[in-house]
C-alpha cells in the first residue's frame, strides 16, 4: 500500500489468463494498494504482477485528452472534432475504395462487452469481416485445434483440477513466470506426489522438479507428439474401452503413426528415444494426466497441428471428459479468451458461432437489425500484406500495440505506413501510435471501467470500477458507441452502461445465455452456462463428459511433421526463441510503469555458459544479436537453463526491439507468427 484506502473494490487482475481475484484500495481517487480474495483460481494469492504493478494508472505520461496528427505534432482536440474527423475521414474511405479496405483490431485489454462492441462495429458500421484480435499472435492456434477435433476452441477442464490429477504434461509453458498463481498450484501438486513431464528447450523451474524434462529442438512438437503416439499404439498403452466409445479413425492412425517412431525422430527432436518412451508410457499410465500448454506449442509453423498431435495423445489415453485430465491452453492475457469468444475474429461471430454458416448469419441479422457481410474477412497478419499491396487502408487498433509486438518489426512498419488512417486507442502514445497513427482516442484504464474478462479456463469474473478516469479518457465501450453515432448508427449502439451490453451478448450466445450480471455479482461462472428456467445452471468445470460438438465420437488426426524453412546456418547459427518473463508483461506498457521496472529493470539475451564462452561473452556485456531480418542490442544473461546453441529473450522493452529479429512465418493454418523459432548470430560489444 502507498497509502491510506478509502474504499476496497473487488476486480479481476488485468494481467495473465488466470484472471485472479483482487480488491483495489483507493483513496482520492487514487489506485493505491491492491490485495488478493479468495477464489475458486488464486485461493488468496496474487503474483508480483498483478500484487504491485497498478501504478501504471496514474502515470505522468497518460494521454487524457482526443488527439489529431498535424504533420508530424500531436494536437489535443475535443471528443467532438477527434470523433467528427474519424467518422468522415472511415466514411470517404469507403466511399473511395471499399469497406474491405477497412478493419478494426480490437484486445485483451478490452473487456468482453468492449470486444462485442468492436466487432459489431466493424460488421455493421464498417461493413466488413476485417476484425481480429491479439489472440491472433498467441492461442488462436490452440482454439483452431480445440474447435476442429472436439468441437470447442477453449481449455477443457479447470485451474480446479490441478488438485485432482496424477500427472502434469506441461508442453511449452513457463507457469512460475507467465501464469505464477498456477505454476505454484502445479508445485505444489507435484510436492504432493503427482508426476510431471515439461516439454521445453529451456530448463524451467518446473522442468528442473520433472521427473522427464523433454528439452526438445523447437520447432519439432509434431514429430514428439507423433512418436509419443506411436510408442502408445506399439507397446499397447491406449485406452481401448475409451476409444470404442468416443474416438474415431484409429485403424487409418495406426498406420500413418508407424513412421513415427522414437527411434526415427528422437535426433531431430534432440531429444532420446528412450527418453520420448518414458513420457509415453507415463502420460498414458498415470490416470487422469491433465496437459497445460503455452505459446511453445503455438508460435510454430505448425502451431495449430502441434495442438491437434498433442489431443491426439488425449484421445488415445482417454484424458478428455474426466477430472483432472484435458488439454488446457494457458491463455497469456486476462481476456484473450474473451476478444475471440466475443466474436472479434474475422470468421466467426459471437460465441465462435460460424459466419459462413447461413442460420447463424440470419440468426444475427435478425438481431441487429441489418444485413451481414457475407465473406471471411482479413486477420491481422492478412491486414498488414493487404496495406503493403495497397488494398487495406485503414486500422483501427484498441489496446495493442502491433508495431512492438509483431514480428519482423521494419516490414510491419513499412505495411503500417502505407495505411491512410490508422486510430489508435489506448492509455499511452505507444509505438503504434508514435510510428504511424493519425488519430488518438484515450481509453479508460481497467480500474476504470465495469464490464466482464474471461479467463483460460472459460470462467466469465466482473471489472468494476475504483476511480475515474483522467482527463477525457473514456472506456472503449463508450468510444465505440459515440464513433457508432457519429457515423449514423445509433440505433444498435445505444446502451447506457456495459450491462446492457452484456444482455445484449447472452442473447445472441446460447451458451452464455445463463451468465446474468446478477449471478456474476457474487459467483464466478464456466460456460457453457445456458439460460434456465430456474436461472441456476451451475456452469461447465469440464468438457466433453458427454460427447465432442455434434456427436459422440472425436476422430484423431494424422498429421505430418513439416519443418520451417527458418533454419540455422554458418552465418546464422544459433536459434532463438522469445517469450515472456515474471516481472513483466507483453509490450511492457503498463509494467514498465510500475515498481516492476525495478525489480527487472531489462530484457536480457540469455545463453548457455558453454556458448558464452565461445562467443567471449561475460555477464551483463551488450551484445548484437543478429537474424535476416534485423538487429537488437540486449545485456547477455549467462544461465544454464539454455542448451548450447539455443538463445532466450523477452520482448517487453520497446526500446530494446526485440521483434526486429523475428521472422515472417507463421502457423499454416490460422497465421500466429513464428515468434519462438529464429536464426541469428550474436557478437559482444
Ligand atoms: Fe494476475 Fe496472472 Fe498474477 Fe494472477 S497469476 S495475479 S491473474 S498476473
């Protein structure tokens, strides 16, 4: 605390997708101490980031007034020349070209009914399916993979089901330092006897307490998922009653699997045959075995397959429908479960309902009162090609900052500049914004703002409000609304508060039709949460008990390993992955001003001592880290957690660039970027 509190009000965490719970103390309108509450998620625990970082709120360097660019200066201006201009400047744009060449990007920074409104505004003011979300660089993969073989594009089962499980398989996530309350509930789980495979290059905390530590080559998960799946089928370890009644295609699998084996793809993994049998055998004999994954399985090439070979193994195991088991992304931020659910996704509506699904599309029209754009619009990535060809010319992006956080950082800044209108809405002039943006709305910050997140395992939690905002700053939802007016739509935007949202929402998504702001007052809910009679449906913990979307079968998938054409070689040869670190979070923007800063004052390239050695570099030297695509210069951190030949760094300094190195690809299916597979050389400065 920095102070006396006036008031305790109860919020959920801005931050990680845990989405725990926190009571705010303020006092004069002030942010000043935050504590934990006990929930069915942190069980009275918070992690140094959601415990310390807030004072990002009252920040000297909040922008609190509409701003205009005026040659290359800023000019603040009122809501109604920032909202007036906008709304002329989209209109003659689409008049000029066509709605397609506009498109809106909304964020986990927003709560649901913000993203709602997004996505509704991009459809029926815009015209267009141009709307995405930063779920588009993290676990759009994982929902992609969800939805295709089980029907549902979210975690299967719940944080409370760590408690209840035999064994963790923890596949490219780093819970102690991206999602810490659970990484310490995994610890302690562990402690109390239950096992634990890690799959990851680097010897995390929790890899260091496994009883196997897969450290394999990145790039290569389904060539590791394959083999596991192979040894499941050869040594007879499947579960053949579960599959009799739930899973489809095993006869087809079985003979495409054979290729797989250990003994044929251990040394592309870097990893050992007999090492990928151990994990084998123990995910499948340990009953239930619970799997968490992280953006280690989705950032790839084959982002979205990695996930489908990984569900392949829960199929064959019967982990899927039972306590205790499932395959469970962690989401990385407190509501990007919500931004995509909400519909702010370029194929899908509401409630991942299907847009080109013409029952559905009517159902919608008939609810807001318009007709729908029938194509599937662009995603991000799809935006930034089409402004560099010329065809995309205006972005609208709230609460993300896309030219620090994308990769390859100088050919997303050239698509950037060719756009003609970029506006963007957020708590600071960040990169985004500085680089190329013509107009800013100043948004209202978490602590400012009622609505509702979403966190990783579908659990819906209320925001409230503690202070007001500075300024002119408002929520994104009444930026969104006020736009919406000035560009003649009114009717359809008219709600005076985020509950009235939220009905709105529950009425078009049958499966959280349940989840009233009243039952939220006191409670946390799991949807599928459907509308009944009695209005008391208690919510879904766990998935697929009963069956798979539309039957009860789900059917395995043979997938084929496919290498990326990043590759090391003599110019470049070390591989770099990036990721996140405890004290910070993502672009850094509210971190970074907080006592955080302190206690991890810099990103760091961290290196194996034996590389270290090679290359002549000591602790704390600077170095150049080069790729193809760029250069950054970051503070060497010598650490044993690294393989030789493998480098980690975070990317949360936007002065440090660490995105300048990263490459073009990206996940063949649904376009995450290939942020943790990387060439690049290194020399000491
Ligand atoms: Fe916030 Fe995640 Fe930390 Fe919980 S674990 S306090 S949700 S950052």
């Amino acid at each position: 605390s920095t102070g006396p509190v006036d008031q305790w009000t109860k919020t959920t965490c801005v931050y990680c997708g845990v989405g725990c719970q926190m009571e705010v103390g303020s006092h004069d309108n002030k942010v000043v101490a935050i504590r934990p509450t006990d929930s069915p998620v942190n069980h009275g625990h918070l992690c140094v980031k959601g415990r310390y970082a807030y004072d990002f709120t009252h920040a000297p360097d909040r922008i609190t007034h509409p701003m205009l660019r005026r040659g290359s200066d800023w000019h603040a201006v009122s809501w109604e020349e920032a909202l007036s201009f906008t709304a002329s400047r989209l209109q003659e744009l689409r008049n000029k070209y066509e709605a397609d060449s506009l498109g809106v990007l909304s964020s986990a920074r927003a709560t649901n009914e913000e993203n709602y409104l997004a996505q509704k505004f991009a459809r029926v003011v815009l015209g267009t399916n141009n709307v995405d979300c930063c779920a588009r660089v993290c676990h759009q993969p994982s929902a992609k993979a969800l939805k295709t073989m089980l029907g549902t594009g979210a975690a299967t089962n719940s944080f409370s089901d760590i408690e209840h499980t035999s064994l963790f398989m923890l596949c490219g996530c780093n819970p102690t330092e991206n999602h810490p309350i659970v990484g310490a509930r995994i610890k302690q789980a562990v402690r109390a006897g239950a096992g634990l495979i890690v799959i990851d290059p680097r010897r995390t905390e929790l890899a260091a307490c496994a009883d196997i530590h897969l450290a394999l080559r990145p790039g290569t998960n389904v060539l590791l998922f394959n083999a596991m799946a192979a040894t499941l089928l050869e040594e007879g370890l499947q579960d053949d009653d579960y599959i009799a009644m739930r899973v489809d295609g095993l006869a087809g699998f079985s003979s495409f699997i054979t290729a797989y084996a250990p003994e044929q793809v251990a040394s592309q993994c870097g990893v050992t045959s007999g090492d990928i049998r151990r994990a084998a055998r123990m995910y499948a004999l340990a009953k239930p075995a619970m799997c968490f994954h992280g953006l280690g399985m989705t950032e790839h090439l084959q982002g979205t397959q990695g996930v489908m070979s990984l569900i392949n193994l829960a199929l064959l195991t019967g982990n899927l429908g039972k306590r205790g088991s499932g395959i469970n992304p962690l989401r990385g931020q407190n509501n990007v479960q919500g931004s995509a659910q909400m519909g702010c996704e370029p194929a899908s509506l509401t409630g991942a309902q299907n847009l080109a699904d013409a029952k559905v599309r009517a159902s919608f029209e008939q609810a807001w009162g318009t007709n729908l754009p029938t194509s599937a619009g662009l995603d991000l990535p799809a935006m930034l090609a089409a402004a560099s060809s010329g065809k995309f010319k205006a972005m609208w992006v709230m609460g993300y900052d896309i030219a620090m956080s994308m990769p390859n950082a100088s050919q997303t800044l050239a698509a950037l500049a060719q756009l003609e209108l970029v506006i963007v809405q957020d708590l600071f002039l960040n990169e985004t914004a500085k680089a190329v943006g013509h107009v800013f709305f100043p948004a209202a910050s978490v602590f400012e703002k009622d609505g509702s997140f979403m966190n990783a395992d579908r659990r819906v939690q209320r925001v409230r409000q503690v202070v007001n905002s500075p300024g002119e700053a408002k929520p994104d939802w009444q930026i969104i609304t006020e736009l919406a007016r000035h560009m003649g739509h009114e009717q359809g935007f008219k709600f005076d508060a985020p509950q009235a949202i939220w009905n709105e929402i529950r009425s078009v998504w049958p499966a959280g039709a349940g989840l009233s702001y009243q039952r939220l007052q006191n409670e946390s809910l799991q949807w599928p949460c459907p509308a009944t009679l009695d209005d008391n449906h208690p919510g879904t913990a766990i998935l697929h008990q009963q069956g798979f979307g539309a039957g009860p079968k789900a059917s395995l998938a043979c997938i084929d390993y496919q290498p990326t054409a990043e590759v090391c070689d003599d110019d470049y040869p070390l591989l770099l992955t990036t990721g996140r670190e405890l004290y910070h979070f993502n672009a850094g923007t509210m971190t970074y001003r907080s006592p955080n800063a302190v206690l991890k004052p810099t990103d760091t390239l961290d290196i194996s001592p034996a590389d270290a050695r090679l290359l002549g570099l000591a602790q704390g030297q600077s170095a150049r880290i080069s790729s193809r695509y760029g250069t950054a210069v970051l503070p060497v951190n010598i650490t044993d957690k690294m393989q030789v030949g493998q480098l980690f760094c975070s990317f949360h300094r936007a002065d440090l660039n660490v995105n300048a190195l990263t490459s073009p690809y990206c996940d063949n299916l649904v376009h995450a970027p290939e942020y943790k597979v990387t060439a690049v050389k290194v020399k000491g400065l």
